[in-house]
C-alpha cells in the first residue's frame, strides 16, 4: 500500500515554544518553484524582480493552525490553514498594503519563535477571510489592524530551510 506508515512518535524535551516571530508575503503568482521534497522545502525561486516581503510580528500576538479535514465517505483529506497576525498602529502605509493583501493569491512563510519556518497556501494561496482596525478606547488598548489569512492545501505545510528572498 502507498500509504503504509512507516515510523512512530516518541515524546521529546520540553524546549518548543509558541507564537511567531515574522510573516514573509508573496503573490502566489510571483513564485516559479519551491524545491524540495518529503515535507522539507530548501529553495524558493522566484519570478523575475520579484520578492516576499518580510512583516516583523509583536511577541506573543500572531499564530498559524492547522485543521485536518477528512470525509471518510468520500475518501477526501485536505488541510485548512488559518494565519493571524497583528499589525500595531493605525498608519496610512499599512492601510494601504492590506488593500494589496486582500486582492491577492497570498503565500506566507512564518518564522516561528523556535526560528523554524513553514509555507503556507504554497499551492492554493490564502486569502484574508477576517479582520479589521481599531482605534481602541482606553491608553493601554491595541490601535492597529489584526488579519485572519486562511487557505485550503493538499498538504500539511512544509518546514522551510531556504533564505527568504526580500528586497536589498
């Protein structure tokens, strides 16, 4: 059978960490390839004068997820991929890249705090579903913009090795 297993899973040290550091955005358009195989992508290539745009996260506020869909009767298994990240600050320039973001396929490589970094909509994109801005109320509340990213993939998302290519 193709899809027998091969291994187990043993418990290991209590060393992870959650959140993330830093989200890497790209039009899924402007990849040629990914290379790499067996859930590990080493290399990414992109499209001339292209790039991913690297976004800096405030600690402990951004996370990605995954959830496995399966319908047994069906024979189907796909993987929804949310990402959520926050943008601190209500400024014109941010404004205006989310307006860039919501019109396009996106693909994110997220920078985790253990500093392994996964792809996600690789294949199908993401789309920002959910979100908004806020002014806050009192002097302590959040002013800035929050983004919920989510995308369907045949896979789970890859662990990527690469350098990010982003503009010099």
């Amino acid at each position: 059978m193709a899809c027998a297993l091969t291994q187990g899973y043993t418990l290991d040290c209590k060393d992870s960490i959650g959140g993330l550091k830093e989200v890497y955005f790209a039009a899924v358009e402007d990849i040629a390839s990914f290379t790499g195989s067996s859930g590990t992508l080493t290399a990414v290539t992109m499209e001339a004068a292209k790039t991913f745009f690297k976004y800096e996260l405030v600690k402990e506020s951004s996370n990605f997820a995954e959830a496995i869909n399966t319908n047994v009767q069906n024979g189907t298994v796909f993987y929804a991929q949310t990402l959520e990240i926050i943008l601190n600050k209500l400024q014109v320039n941010t404004r205006n890249e989310i307006l860039l973001l919501a019109k396009n396929n996106i693909c994110a490589i997220v920078k985790d705090n253990n500093d392994k970094m996964f792809v996600l909509g690789k294949v199908n994109g993401l789309d920002i579903t959910g979100g908004g801005s806020a002014s806050g109320t009192a002097f302590g509340d959040r002013n800035g913009y929050t983004l919920t990213f989510t995308g369907n993939e045949k896979e789970l998302a890859d662990l990527f090795t690469g350098t990010v290519p982003v503009p010099a």
